[in-house]
C-alpha cells in the first residue's frame, strides 16, 4: 500500500472518531467518604468522548485509575485522548484519585518510616478494592481490565499493589517509584514475588529518571539501586502471559519521568491495537480476526471502534472498486452498532446501489427512528426514504 493512501485512510478514521460532540457530563467530580481510611476521597471520572450516544450504549472501557490526580490530568487525558483518536490505544474510562497532602505518606506507603510514619498503603489497597471500584463498575460500563498509575510515591504504591494484590489490576505503571522508602523494602518485596514465577498480572512498566544523579543523595541512590534490581530479576521471567519494560532515563529530572513514561508506557502495552490499513485490504475475516486475538490478550471482548469498520468498508469499495469485500464489513457495522445511523445508512446505500431497495429501506426506516425530528439529518434520512420506496414502485410497474 503506497504512503498516500496509508495517510488517507488514517486521516478519515481521525475524521470519524472525533466528530461526535463532547457531552457536558463526560467529567464528573465526586467523593467517597471511605469507612476503611475513615476520610474522604476526591474522585475525578472523564468518560470517553462518544459514552452517551446511543450507538455505543453497549460497549464496555477498560479503566485507567491514576494517583495524585489534580497534577497531571490534562496532560494525560489529551495523551490518552490523541492516541485513541489514532487507533493506537482503545478508549478508556479514566479514574483520578486526587492529591490528598495531608494522608499522602500514610496513604502511599506500605511500612512505617521514622521521619514520616505512613504504613497505611495496605488499608489504602482495600479502599481501592471495596469502595472506588464498585462505585465505578455498578456507575459506568467498565471492561474487566484495570491499570494502576502512580508516580514517585505513588509509583511506590503501584509496585506494592503489583505484589499485595496481583489479580486487582491487570496492568501497573510506576513512574520514578519512591523505592528508597522504609529500607527499600517494597524492592525486596517485589523481587519476592517476581522471584516466586506466580504473576497474575499483564502487564508491568517502570521508568527511573536520574534521581540527583552526581548528588549521590542516599534516597536517589536507593531508588536507581532498587530499580535496576527488579529489572535484572525480571529479565529471568519467562512467563508468556506476562510482559515488563523498565526504561532508565539519565537525563530526565524525578518530576519529569511521569510525562515521559505515560505515553511510552501505553505505547508498549498496547503495541499489537494498532490495525494496519493493509488488514481491512484483506477482507473481514482478517479484520475481525485482529481483534479476536486483542480479546485474547486482554482478556475482554474488544470491540472495533465505528469509524475502523466505516473505513474499512469504504476503503474497499470506493478506493479499491472491491464491492464483494466490502459488502461484509458494512453488515459487522450494522451488527456491532445496530443503533448508528451511520452504520445503518452506509449498508442502505450500499443496497440501494446494488439495486437491491428491498433490503436498502428497512434499515433508512429503521435510522430514521433513532434522529429526532428536529435534526437536520431527519430531513435527508427522510427524503431518501421517499426516495427509495418511489424508484421500489417504479422497478414493480
């Protein structure tokens, strides 16, 4: 496939995806006034552009949960947000626990440490657990696959709850992880449990940046010292299931390494979600065949995005003249959207084109009753309506 038609197709699935208007209810700001840490939590929800409308009502997101929320999230919503946008990455629904300054050590750190106390990371783990979670699955239509985000402290936390509580997130991301804490001992307890060959988890990335490196301040020394550990360690695990990148940067400060490692990080773990343009040229079944092995590796049915099958529909029959390999590509649309109107008018067209109005007007009929009367698009859903029943009279007479 030549470069130019490589950028079209890219450039009108972008077109596509992003052409729904933003919901004013897509952020909400809640609390949870947690029994178990006995104070309330702020909660940040930023839902996926297209949640409300009616021809995604039945598609389920994986959940990012990220820590000190309030800092970085614009930052990593439009990261999320433009690779999504691209086919890099799926949508997801993204959970913020905001900054808590006052029971941040406390909440973040699994042992006690003499100068700032803490110890309360396993109580924190069971908010997690027992009180954020169900509040978001019985709330919002989640997939069963969760990613923990931390950095620095809350780097530490994710790398805990990476061995705490294996099967709670599927994927763990820890950005310059405070590992010099208490003696380093969640170093040694994550190599315990890397050791131990028993991971449950996907997914696991870790980033370090040079932490006062030249300074040799003991805290950086401990933290560079303890991520090089587990990063040797790991390179012995052989588990197929399971998947590692730990990246040291020499030349990023402590504070940067969050917006270094957000997109790498989601780059690496979903290196196989891209679909080639040259898949679609294939036909369906390698089509749907990319995202059946995507379901498999995430374990959640993985459902093509609208605009992916649109184009690849049009890809085929408008670039390429192939109205046979089209033609299926548009019926998955109708089948795996069978409340867009897009979906449902691009196979009327396709019908209408062949010739065959019979089946072309039950679906114009069917999409006009998903648009309110009061939308332009009733008006030429409606008149092509017409359209197709007069010539249907015409080829009988």
């Amino acid at each position: 496939m030549n470069y130019f038609l490589t950028r079209m197709l890219i450039l009108l699935g972008l077109a596509f995806s992003t052409s729904v208007l933003a919901q004013d209810n897509l952020d909400v700001q809640t609390t949870i006034d947690s029994t178990k840490l006995q104070s309330i939590k702020n909660i940040s929800i930023r839902l996926p552009q297209d949640y409300y409308e009616k021809q995604t009502s039945h598609v389920s997101y994986p959940v990012l949960y990220f820590l000190d929320a309030g800092r970085a999230d614009e930052y990593i919503h439009a990261e999320i947000s433009t690779l999504s946008a691209s086919g890099i990455i799926p949508d997801f629904i993204v959970v913020g626990i905001k900054r808590d300054g006052k029971n941040r050590y406390r909440d973040f750190t699994p042992v006690t440490n003499e100068e700032n106390k803490g110890g309360g990371a396993d109580d924190f783990v069971h908010f997690i657990e027992h009180e954020l979670i169900p509040y978001i699955d019985n709330n919002y239509r989640t997939a069963d696959f969760r990613i923990l985000q931390g950095h620095s402290l809350g780097g530490l936390f994710s790398l805990h709850a990476f061995q705490a509580k294996p099967k709670l997130f599927q994927a763990h991301f820890a950005f310059s992880p405070s590992l010099y804490w208490a003696d380093s001992s969640v170093t040694q307890s994550v190599k315990k449990y890397v050791a131990s060959a028993n991971i449950k988890q996907s997914y696991l990335y870790a980033n370090m940046g040079n932490e006062g490196l030249g300074l040799q301040r003991a805290n950086g020394i401990a933290m560079r010292e303890g991520f090089i550990e587990i990063s040797r360690l790991l390179q012995y695990t052989n588990k197929k299931s399971f998947r590692h990148n730990f990246e040291l940067f020499e030349e990023d400060p402590h504070h940067l390494t969050q917006f270094t490692g957000m997109r790498r990080a989601l780059r690496d773990l979903y290196k196989n979600w891209y679909l080639a343009p040259v898949v679609s040229l294939q036909g369906v079944t390698a089509f749907k065949a990319h995202f059946d092995r995507l379901s498999t590796q995430f374990g959640y049915k993985v459902t093509p995005q609208e605009g992916t099958i649109y184009w690849a529909g049009v890809a085929n029959e408008r670039m390429f003249g192939n109205r046979k390999t089209a033609l299926p590509f548009f019926k998955l649309y109708v089948e795996l959207y069978p409340n867009s109107v897009n979906a449902l008018e691009s196979l009327a067209d396709f019908y209408k084109d062949d010739g065959d109005l019979e089946k072309a007007i039950p679906l114009i009929n069917k999409a006009l009753t998903l648009v309110s009367k009061t939308d332009d698009k009733y008006l030429s859903l409606f008149k092509k309506s017409e359209e197709f029943e007069s010539e249907l009279k015409e080829q009988g007479s």
